[in-house]
C-alpha cells in the first residue's frame, strides 16, 4: 500500500460533501474513476502506505480542539446556572470539571510525545475517546439543567447556548 498525492481538480475525480447529524460538512467522499496518477506523486517511500495513513490519524485523534470546546461549554454551563448560587447546578457540573482535567492531561501526553519527536500510538486514541465520551456526558447534563431549550439549535432564538448544547450532543 503507498500513498500518493492527487489534486481534487484532477479529471475523474468527484468530491460530495458529507453531512453530519448537525448538518455540519466537515468530511467528503471522493470517487476516483479511472484516474491515472504519476508515479512523482508518490508521498514518501512505495509500500509504506499504511504506515503514513496511521500516523495522520494519531495526529488527528490527539487534537486539543476537543478539549477547549468541552472547557467552554463547561465555563458557559456554569455561568448560565450557577451565577445565582445554584448548589445542583453546580453538583451536578462537578464531575465534568474532573472530565475536563484528566482529558486535558490526556492531550497533554501527545503533545509531550510530539515535542520528544516521538510518535503517539495507543495515547492519541485514549485521549480522543476519553474526550469524546466526556463530552457526551457533559451534553446530557446541558440537556438536563437547559430543560426544553436544550433541545433547540442554533436557527431559534429560543435555545439555550446558542444551540451548543444539540450540537455537542449530535457531534460527539
């Protein structure tokens, strides 16, 4: 398996979009028909393909952007429900502000390994996973201290966050 680079405005090749459950587009299918790539554009050595794709996925999975996007739905939570001293509120954001601390550590690991020049494995998908389900989490509490407007998007005026909350919940 190698691994080579072809521009998207190649002759036979299509691209769609992909649309997520929040009707976001981050990711696209791409059709390659009967597409000839030159040989120069092989990335790297022939046969190390799989080795290449692998690596990208560990950067992908040990992004920090998770972890700031969990810390400010939490900072925000906690502004909208306990700035008048709201003691379940806070109980229940509690073990949320824990989440965030050993997800925070978690990413940190794998930008330590990239800084000794080495390269995360298993690490990388430990933080991703432990972020994703933690943010899960935290969603369902959104959803339960927002109430109904919790449940809203962005597109009403009504919703609580700015419609954050449905989308940390249909993203995660």
């Amino acid at each position: 398996l190698s691994l080579f680079i072809l521009p998207v405005n190649t002759p036979s090749v299509t691209v769609r979009a992909v649309h997520d459950a929040t009707n976001e587009h981050m990711l696209n299918e791409v059709f390659l028909e009967d597409v000839e790539v030159p040989a120069e554009n092989l990335i790297g050595e022939e046969n190390k393909g799989w080795t290449y794709a692998t690596s990208l996925l560990q950067y992908e999975r040990g992004d920090a952007l998770f972890t700031g996007q969990f810390r400010r739905l939490l900072d925000d939570l906690r502004q909208l429900c306990c700035g008048g001293g709201d003691t379940r509120a806070a109980n229940l954001l509690a073990p949320h502000e824990i989440d965030w601390h050993i997800g925070r550590l978690l990413t940190l690991r794998v930008v330590a390994l990239h800084a000794e020049g080495k390269l995360p494995d298993r690490e990388s998908s430990q933080a991703k996973l432990f972020m994703s389900e933690a943010y899960q989490r935290l969603g369902v509490t959104a959803q339960r201290l927002a109430g109904q407007h919790g449940n809203l998007t962005h597109q009403d005026a009504r919703t609580a966050l700015g419609g954050r909350i449905v989308q940390a919940l249909l993203s995660s």
